[in-house]
C-alpha cells in the first residue's frame, strides 16, 4: 500500500531523546534562530559548510541591497537541533526539510502553508514538474520548495584503471563487471591482507540504489517494513564486495578516519559511489577522475537513483512572511553556491555546470546525468520509501540490525526474521500516535484511514 507523506510522532516525543542539557543550552545562545524582527533580517539555517557560507556572504550582501531584507546565516547539522530549536521558541525563519520532517511539522501546526505566495509567485511555474508534485503534502498544503535534486554515480581514478588494463566503465556496465573491477584495482602489496589500496567503496546509505538497480519494490510512504527478495540480493551483492577483500568495511574505514572522499583522492580506494553532482568531489579532487552511471543489474532495465524530496521551509512563527518567501525563492532560484539550479525547468543544467566547471567535461557527468533522466528510479531513500509517521519508529528499530548486518554482526537471514516483530512495535507506535492531542485533525483522520488499511 501507498499514501501520500503524512506526518510521524509529534515533536515532543523527538525533543525527550535529546541529549540531556542540550534545549537548556539553546536558552544561552544569541543571536541563533529566530526572526530578527521589524529590521527585516530572516534567518536562513544554512549548512555548516565552510566553502558555502563563504559563497552566500558576498551574495546576501547584493541581496539587502536590491531588496532591503537581511539574510542572516545560521550554520545548521541534524534535524535534534532543529526540533531543539523549535520547542526552545528560536526557529529559524527559512530551514531544510525532507518530506518526512516537514509533514511531522505541518500536521502539528509549525510550517507556513506556501501556497498564497507560490499562487501569485512566477517561481512556482519555473520549477520542474516533480519538484512541484512533492511538495504538496496529504492536506493539500505545501509547505516547502524543493531546492536541489540529485542522482548519483561511480566516480573512479582514471590513472588507477590504466595501470590495471582496464578500460573505463562503459555505460551499460553490469555488476559483474563493477566486481571484476574491483577486484583488479585491489593491492596488497605485501600480502598482509589489508591492501593497500581496495577496488571500490560503497558508504552503506547507497544499498538503497542497489536495491532500486535490482527492481526491489520499493513503495513510497508505506506504514510497515519490507524486505523483499531483490533487497536481499542487492544486500548479498554489498557484503560480498567487503568479505572478497575489495571494499572496506565500515569499521576500517571509521578506524582509517577519512571521508570518502579523501579516499579516493588519497588512492586508498579506486572506485566511490557518491552523488553527482557532488560539489566537494568536483572543486578538490586533483587526480585523474571521472564519474560513470551506476552498474545495471544483470539484463535488468536500469532504475537510476534521482532524488525528489527536501526543500526549504518557513516557519509558522515567522514575522515577516513575504520577506521570509522572498529570501526563499532569492536562495533557489538565484543565490550562489546553489545556481545553476536543477529544480529549475528552463536550466539547461549540464552544460550551464560545465561552464561553471570547465573540468566536468569530457568526465562522464552529462552521460550519468542524461541517462539518469532517461531511466529515472526516482528516490529510494527511507524517509521517502516510509511515511512520516513511521520512518521513526521502523528506522529507530531496523538501523541497528542494518549496522549489525555491515558490520559481521548478523546475517541477511537474520535480519529478515527480525522484520515481523519490527512491525507489531511500529503498530503500538502509530496506535499511540492517533493519541496525541499534537496533531490537527486532518492529519489524524489520515492516519487512522491508513492504519486500518495497511499491512500487517
């Protein structure tokens, strides 16, 4: 069964996990959140990202200028702090959602409802047509404006790959022929088994893409866990890579204490799944890279990931709303690190980035990019596969045997065994939630019509 995004636990069952002292320690900051007032400064809670914040400082200055609205940029990670935030009376004025958080807000009330200004706005015809359709929500509501989407790909060390004899993946690449790779670019030099340099690394978070590349059924806002055959081949794929010797596990790779980035820069890996386009990849890497599509499945059609959740939201406590709006459509369709945009229809995308990155050409980027909107799988991640009501309560409960899983820990068959007592806690989950007195009445009539309807 599949709904429309709908909302999970209200927030006051988020904010009791929260570290101890954490929304005591809100009430000390200054100047972190909230609206500025009548001096029209919203404040936008931009990603804790060094190299964006220097690219948005100059931007929003030529932004007051021509609009008299100050942006003030609040370096933001993890969404306890935002729920802190909230609860605590410091919202910020424009913030990231995913679809999950934003319905759990909306239905509580926390979220401006968009559409009086996406009604009158130009921006709103601009934006892509699946851009659109995720941001309404089960009400009829929108509450936030996609900002970015996404796909991903292989990025590989071309010089890596010429040392081994292999010629550079085709774009009809199988699996097997990522494996047989893999296994080619693996050095152990010394023959201690611990090489030096593994084929590939995939971060765990990418299993969804496998699972789509494979056909599993993945349905989109489902109440309950599934874990169907194409999953548990897709899962068998992965740990096969780490128990070959060609991929890192997780726990060597957190006891090496690089990104994934640096490893490929650094040669410890010569093959990395990431997204595409990944900004941080494009402006350090200085081998000799490329990027190609994700390897297909066997004879398998390919389902290219392309993300279409997450955008940005206003406040319901906002002061000044149309300046708020202003500032939001300024940050999509206009401020820089964000532009060109691909949420924007009329972008031609891949050649206006590689005019902003002449060294994206002749790399497989438009190639991994056009296929993917040639065979879109569209997005595959568990805060969309599950509503908002239930990506908490199934997550908090299937991470922990999907770490265990990665790690050595438990076994595929295990994992699956564990699913049907998952549900039955997911059920007394959204029982208790029909309780809450949090969530407006539309909401609530949606989730009992759900529950009663899905299954187990």
């Amino acid at each position: 069964m599949t709904l429309m995004k709908l909302p999970e636990a209200p927030l006051t069952s988020f904010v009791r996990y929260l570290l101890p002292g954490f929304l005591a320690s809100l009430f000390l900051l200054t100047g972190c959140g909230g609206s500025g007032g009548n001096d029209r400064t919203i404040v936008y809670n931009c990603a804790a990202n060094t190299a964006e914040i220097a690219a948005l400082k100059p931007a929003q200055e030529k932004f007051f200028a021509r609009t008299g609205i100050h942006v003030k940029l609040n370096p933001f990670s993890g969404e306890e702090k935002l729920y802190a935030m909230i609860a605590a009376g410091q919202a910020p004025d424009v913030f990231y959602t995913n679809n999950a958080v934003r319905d759990r807000l909306a239905a509580e009330g926390r979220l401006l409802d968009l559409r009086p200004f996406a009604e009158q706005d130009p921006v709103w015809a601009k934006l892509r047509p699946e851009v659109k359709a995720a941001a309404v929500s089960a009400d009829g509501g929108i509450y936030s404006l996609g900002n970015w989407t996404h796909t991903c790909g292989v990025y590989y060390d071309r010089a890596a790959f010429a040392a081994a004899g292999l010629k550079p993946p085709a774009a009809d690449w199988t699996w097997a022929d990522f494996r047989a790779a893999a296994q080619a670019l693996t050095r152990d030099d010394n023959g201690d088994g611990k090489p030096e340099r593994y084929g590939a690394f995939i971060p765990a978070h990418f299993i969804e893409a496998l699972e789509q590349m494979n056909h599993a059924p993945i349905a989109h806002d489902g109440l309950f866990l599934a874990i169907p055959p194409e999953a548990r081949e897709a899962y068998a794929a992965y740990l096969e890579l780490i128990r070959a010797g060609v991929m890192p596990d997780i726990r060597r790779v957190q006891a090496l204490g690089m990104q994934a980035a640096q490893m490929l820069q650094s040669g410890r890996v010569a093959m990395l799944f990431e997204a595409v386009p990944h900004t941080g990849l494009i402006e350090t890497l200085t081998n000799d890279w490329a990027v190609a599509p994700l390897p297909r499945f066997g004879a398998k059609e390919p389902r290219y990931f392309r993300s279409a959740s997450g955008g940005l939201s206003l406040s319901a406590t906002v002061e000044n709303p149309a300046d708020a709006w202003r500032a939001l459509v300024w940050l999509i369709s206009e401020a820089e690190p964000y532009q060109p945009s691909p949420v924007l229809a009329a972008v031609p995308f891949v050649t206006a980035w590689e005019e902003k990155y002449p060294r994206l050409r002749g790399r497989g980027f438009r190639e991994v990019w056009e296929l993917s909107e040639q065979h879109p799988g569209g997005d595959p991640r568990y805060f969309v596969r599950f509503a908002s009501w239930s990506m908490g309560p199934v997550m908090t409960r299937f991470q922990p045997w999907l770490d265990r899983l990665w790690s050595g820990d438990a076994t595929i068959d295990q994992v699956v065994a564990a699913v049907p007592g998952i549900n039955a806690e997911v059920r007394r989950d959204l029982e208790r939630q029909l309780q809450s007195s949090a969530l407006r009445p539309a909401w609530k009539a949606a989730l009992e019509k759900a529950l009663a309807e899905a299954q187990p």
